[in-house]
C-alpha cells in the first residue's frame, strides 16, 4: 500500500491512532477474510477497495473536490445515490465496523446503542476517519431512533424516511426526495437535469444488476465463491466508484461462472446452506460470516443492507421527465424493507422467496447489540419460519470478540440441528 501520512497529516487526522486503527483491522481481516482457502482471483480486486478505502479512495476524492465536484456522506441505503451524482457529487457510505473506535465512540454516546453508530462516530471522534475532514454534506435518514438523533448532534441533512407504507407515507418520501434533490443542487450549484439523471440511473442499475447476478450464482450447490467473500463485494460497493466497481464485478462473475462449471469451490458439495438475516455487516466487520464458514456451512445469501436490500428492485428507467423520474426513484427506494417500517410484511414476503431461491437450510437472525427493531422483528421473522418448519437461531452481538467462544459453540450446535 503507498504511504498515505503525508496526506492524513494534512487532514489533521491522529496519524499514529490511525496507525493502530489499520493494523487492527488488518489483523481482523487476515484472520477472517485472508485466512479463507479457494478464493477466486478476481476478488483480490475487493480486497484492494477495502484497504485503499483510508488511502486511494481518499486520495481521488481529494483530487476531485479540487475540480469543484462536492463529496456527501451516507450512513443508509436509503439515501438516492443517483441524485446526489446527477447533480455533480459523490456519495460515500461512511459506517464503520470496527471494535477499535467503539470507546471512543462511547466517550460520546450512550453505551447502550448499536455497535454501527458507535464505531462510525467513534472514528470521526477520535480523527481516524479521513472521510471526516473533507465531507461537504452528512445526510442523514429518520430510520432507527439512535440514527435520527445522531445527526442532529452533527447538523447533518436528514431525509424523512416514513414509518409506514401507505399512500401518506409514499407522499412524504417523494418530498424527502425532491428536498433531498434540492440540497444536492445547492451544494454543487448544479441542477439535476434530465438526461445526466437518466445515466446516473442507468449506472446504479447496471451495479445492481452485476451484483444480483453475483448473488443468483451463489444459488449453486456448491456456492462458487464464499459469504464472506461476497460480503467483501458488498463491502467494497459501499466504498468504490460505481462504474469501475461493475467492471471488477463483472468480471468476478465471469470467472465465478467458470468456477460453477467446473465445481470450484471453498466449499464441499452438500454443505450446509444458511442465509444471514438483519443487520447490515459494514466494512471492518466480518466476524459472524466467518464464525458460520469456519464451521463448515456456506452463507449464500445475505437479507441485509450489505446482500439483497441494496442490489434488489432496479429503478424504471426511459421517462421522459424529470417529475417522472423522481417518482421512480422515490418508488424504488421506498421498496427498502428496512425494520423502522411497521408493518414490514414485504420483509417477511421477501424472506420466504429468498428460502426457496437460494434452497436455504437454515437462517441466522443477525442482530446488532441495541438494534431494537430487528430484535423485536426477529419474532415475527422466527414465526414465518417455524411455519416452514426452517430452523433459525437469533444473534445479538457487537463488533468485539469477547463472545467469539460463545457463538462457535452456539453456531457449531445450530449446524448440527440441521442435520
Ligand atoms: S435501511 S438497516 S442501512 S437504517 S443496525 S444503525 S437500524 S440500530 S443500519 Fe440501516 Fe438504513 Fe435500515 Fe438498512 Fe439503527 Fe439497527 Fe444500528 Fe442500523
């Protein structure tokens, strides 16, 4: 990796912290993702977009803002990634999923919130987050109760995503939608205008596209590649230029089909197919992925905002106006079954189609430590499931590793049970 100090310096960044912060993750990573056998070659692409993530990645936005262009930084799916880059910006997810900026998140926030918000906040805090020093908008959403009061602490624009989805509500998004639009011009001093939408569209579905793709040849017995590697893609999504990001993937999914003809895989036929339901797995995070592929079983698809919830449901592209776009838009993203909507019946819909599309034998409910709505959801998910007769077995953890020990011995005994 070239030597970014320099750079960080000059983002009056903790340089030394900062060192400690990549060395930890860097050992996470290698006694996780980098300890996996069989790997595709073209995943070490992911790799790279993981560990440039503090370097190259903030090195070309830097370059970029010199030109004017304007960087945003998003803490949800939800926020329209094509109005912000129709409108000459550049959206970066910024959540963090590390252990190592916990405390320093906590100096701050309350204990007893979720590990996600506390790790993101904990890296700006504790300036080790080089995203931080040259954001030109936060933009926040009113999902959970922990998220919508954290932006108010750091002045971020916040997107009002409703509680529901009826008719009201769908009108309230499609407000959010346009302010959010409207925000975006200001910062950039550019306007949204049709036909720079339309690509920007087509571009976030091209990526959404790859990435479904990638996933329906994780439907394959053996899987092709493994749920933490695809986990690392999904990772990388969140990070990388998109255009370039859908080359990379494209060409993963091209060797991924080489692979399913010729039975490659880290994974012995008949393994054990689990699917990973909840709570987003952010970059820096990869402990239950692992816990569940050391023992043997294969994660093949994720319901989570780093799986399905971000790739699923393209937005309608060829409308002729501008009006007609946004409608689109807000369309799409309101199809987002994330647990503030009460009632989530699509989730549960979309749980039960994923079963059968990808012949899951077993799910695990992942929940983050204070993540109240997929906790309380995870009854109503366990219910749709015993129905099916499909075993499940919720998780709650944080990012540490105190309860390692703990979740083998629970994860190798839910293995057994599906035999
Ligand atoms: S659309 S899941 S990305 S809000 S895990 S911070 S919900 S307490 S991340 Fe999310 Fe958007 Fe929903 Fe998806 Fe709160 Fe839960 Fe933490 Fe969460």
């Amino acid at each position: 990796m070239k030597n970014y100090e320099q750079m960080w310096k000059e983002l009056g960044m903790n340089v030394e912290l900062h060192k400690e912060l990549l060395s930890s993750i860097d050992k996470t990573f290698k006694q996780t993702v980098g300890a996996q056998k069989n790997r595709p070659a073209s995943i070490e692409y992911f790799d790279h977009v993981l560990h440039e993530s503090h370097g190259g990645r903030v090195a070309e936005l830097i370059e970029a803002r010199k030109t004017g262009r304007k960087f945003i930084g998003t803490f949800c799916i939800y926020v329209p990634e094509e109005l912000a880059m129709a409108a000459d910006a550049i959206p970066v997810a910024l959540c963090g999923g590390t252990q190592f900026s916990i405390p320093y998140g906590e100096k701050m926030f309350p204990r007893d919130i979720c590990p996600l918000i506390k790790s993101t906040f904990g890296l700006a805090l504790s300036k080790t987050c080089p995203y931080g020093p040259i954001k030109d908008l936060g933009v926040g959403e009113t999902t959970c109760d922990a998220k919508k009061k954290t932006w108010d602490v750091f002045n971020f624009h916040v997107m009002e995503v409703p509680q529901k989805k009826g008719e009201l509500d769908f009108d309230l998004w499609y407000q959010a939608v346009v302010e959010f639009k409207e925000r975006v011009e200001k910062l950039t001093g550019k306007k949204v205008e049709q036909e720079r939408l339309s690509e920007t569209i087509h571009i976030m579905n091209e990526k959404r596209r790859a990435l479904a793709k990638l996933n329906e040849l994780r439907q394959h017995d053996p899987p092709p590649i493994s749920g933490l590697d695809a986990l690392v893609v999904m990772q990388a999504a969140l990070n990388d230029e998109p255009v370039r990001f859908t080359k990379h993937i494209n060409k993963l999914n091209e060797e991924l089909e080489g692979r399913v003809i010729t039975q490659i895989s880290p994974f012995s036929r008949g393994a054990k197919r689990i699917m990973i339901s909840g709570c987003p797995s952010v970059m820096g995070n990869w402990k239950i992925h692992s816990l569940i592929e050391k023992a043997g079983a294969a994660v093949v698809i994720d319901e989570t905002c780093t799986g399905t919830r971000y790739f699923e449901n393209l937005v309608e592209d060829g409308k002729k106006n501008l009006d007609e776009q946004l409608l689109a838009l807000a369309e799409r993203y309101m199809k987002i079954n994330c647990a503030c909507f009460s009632p989530n019946n699509d989730r549960l819909e979309s749980i039960e189609e994923i079963i059968d599309a990808y012949k899951v034998q077993g799910v695990v409910q992942y929940v983050l430590q204070y993540c109240h709505g997929y906790n309380v959801e995870a009854i109503r998910v366990a219910n749709i499931l015993k129905k099916r007769n499909m075993p499940n077995i919720k998780i709650e953890t944080d990012y540490s590793e105190e309860d390692i020990g703990q979740l083998r011995t629970r994860i190798d005994a839910f293995l057994e049970q599906l035999d």
